[in-house]
C-alpha cells in the first residue's frame, strides 16, 4: 500500500529528444506522468504540422514500447517569419501549445525569437487557434543570474497586445516571476520544475562545480526558492508541474550544455518538497489538476502511489547523470 495516493500527473515541459536516446527518455516520463507536453527544441526543429506528426507518432510508439499508458501533447517551435498559416497547421496537426525560445537563450535555439515584434502575426494567429504560448522567459543579453528579470517586460507586453492570448510562463526561478505571474489576468500561469524547488545554486557549485544541475534559468538562492515553494503549495491554479527534464549525454555535458535529467526523480523530490511545507495535502492540485484544468485537458484516470520508501539515486540512469544522483531520496513513485 502506497503512504499517497494521487491522480495520475501531467508533465507540462519535458525534453524527450530524438533519435535512439528517445526511447528510454520517453519510458521514464511514461512511469510516472499520463501526459507530457514534448517540448520542440529538436533539431530540425518541431515547427510545421508533418514533424510535430512525425514526432508524435515516434513518441506514441516509444511509450507503447514502454508497456504504459501515456500520451504526448505536441507544442511547436514558433519561429520568426513562420507565418500564421503554418502556425493553423500546426493547430490543425493536434498541437496544443507553441514554445517561444529568446534567440540564443539555450539548447537549440540559436533560430528562436530575437525581436518580439517579430512573431506579433503569429501570436494573434495561436490566439485565434486557442493555442498556449508557452515562453522560456529569459533575455540571453543579461547576465546569467538576472535573465528571468530582464525578460519580464517582454511578457508583460504580450499580455497587454494579446489580449485574448493564454501563456505559460514556463520553470520559474525567481521570486520576483511568481509575483509577475500574480498580477497577470488568469489566462496566465507558470510551471515550476522539482530542480527549482528543492535545490538551489550551491547545489550546483557551492562545494564542487556539479554540472548535472546547471540548467537554464540557473538555480538561484534560498530566497528564490522558497516563493517557488510557497506558489506551488499555496494551492493556487496558477501554478503546475513542468519538469524541464532535459538530459544531456555526458559528452554535452562536459561541453556546457544546460539541463537537468530530472524525469527519474521529480515525483520524489516533490513528494519531499511538498511534505517539507507541511502540504502533501496539496501535491495532486500541482501534479495532476491545474495544468490540465489550463490546458482544458480532462483530468487523467490512472493512480501514482507514492511511498516512503528510500532509496539512493543511481550515478548513471539512460546514459545520463540524473538530477540528484548519489543522494537519498525518502520517497518512491510508482503508478498502481
Ligand atoms: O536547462 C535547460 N535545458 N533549459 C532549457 O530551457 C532547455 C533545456 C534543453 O533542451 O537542454
Ligand atoms: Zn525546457
């Protein structure tokens, strides 16, 4: 008998990539989470409705593989000049969201937004289409640590010119987003991922530098993360689970890359996050009901159990070093 049980989860950001490394990425996403929003950044990049067909099929077809129950919600990769008609082709391929990467802000998006006014055609077209504008919130320009800050202007206007337009504020980092995202009318909310949560940037380098928790927006300070904290378990609908797992091989590690593999232990870690606030109570509103209330997806039918039963993070999982390897966990998740 599992200590907790809840609802099904829903992933609502998680890079799944490409090729053979898929497979077992998708398989850890497809034991704990019903639905997960695949995010675009693959190369070349989900923007038109035959890759988003493509890679939804390839997806599908690794999950069946895995022997689970699960399904992918497609998001494309809006680019600037795309246009609107591809942008209602993409609606009409079954996407639910369009994923909006600053030029440059981090892996694979060297093709992404440099001039916001640049995608204005195509926002009033996913506003007519009823899709999400999912945003990596971030202004490569600024330094590392102020980047979420100094792209809060930028949201703030798209709220204002696109009035009609629902957003997804995507892995907050920083006090200051939460507060953003509480002044926004309803039709915006934020994901919040496990890493920012419950870890903070001296995980990454306040002893050894740990490049297994570098990801992009950067872990920032205590402070930072207890109003993550505080949104996530405060029961507001404005906030749900995005996890932004994003593995790197060990090769792109050690070549900078941003990301944490984080699909493995994000319901422990937040199973522990949520029971440090005292708001277990509140776990299954986060994970498995205000993302899909948002996204007007129905809520999934299947269990999680989570249990407190501990067990160490292995050093290597799918060719990958996970987020929180080599730590001890209190909680497993296993769906029932
Ligand atoms: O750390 C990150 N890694 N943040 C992102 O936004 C993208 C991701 C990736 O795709 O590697
Ligand atoms: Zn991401």
């Amino acid at each position: 008998m599992a200590d907790l049980e809840i609802r099904l989860p829903d992933d609502f950001h998680v890079h799944l990539r490409q090729g053979q490394a898929m497979a077992a990425y998708v398989a850890r996403t497809a034991a704990h989470f019903g639905r997960f929003l695949a995010m675009p950044n693959v190369v070349p990049p989900l923007s038109t409705a035959g890759s988003l067909a493509d890679y939804r099929l390839a997806v599908t077809a690794a999950v069946a593989a895995a022997g689970f129950d699960a399904e992918p919600v497609m998001c494309f990769k809006l680019l600037p000049g795309m246009g609107r008609d591809a942008v209602f082709a993409c609606a009409a391929a079954g996407a639910k969201a369009g994923k909006y990467y600053p030029a440059g802000a981090t892996t694979n998006s060297s093709d992404g937004i440099a001039d916001p006014g640049s995608v204005s055609d195509e926002l009033d077209a996913m506003e007519a289409a009823g899709l999400v504008l999912s945003v990596h919130a971030e202004d490569p320009r600024s330094p590392a640590l102020e980047r979420e800050a100094a792209f809060l202007p930028v949201v703030d206007r798209m709220v204002a010119h696109h009035r009609g337009l629902r957003i997804v504020v995507e892995h907050l980092s920083t006090a200051a987003a939460v507060d953003a995202v509480k002044l926004w009318p309803e039709r915006v909310s934020a994901t919040i991922s496990a890493h920012h949560l419950a870890f903070t940037i001296d995980d990454m380098m306040g002893d050894r530098l740990d490049p297994s928790y570098f990801c992009r927006p950067v872990l920032k300070g205590a402070r930072d993360r207890e109003a993550l904290v505080q949104a996530a378990t405060a029961g507001s609908p404005r906030f749900f689970f995005g996890s932004d797992s994003a593995p790197h091989p060990p090769a792109a590690k050690a070549a900078g890359s941003a990301g944490c593999y984080s699909s493995p232990v994000a319901m422990s870690l937040l199973a522990a996050v949520f029971e440090a606030a005292g708001r277990l109570d509140r776990l299954e509103a986060f994970v498995s009901e205000n993302g899909a209330r948002f996204y007007g997806l129905p809520y999934n039918t299947g269990k999680l159990g989570l249990s407190r039963s501990p067990w160490t993070v292995p050093s290597e999982l799918d060719g990958v070093t996970p987020l929180a390897a080599g730590r001890l966990l209190a909680w497993t998740a296993a769906r029932l």
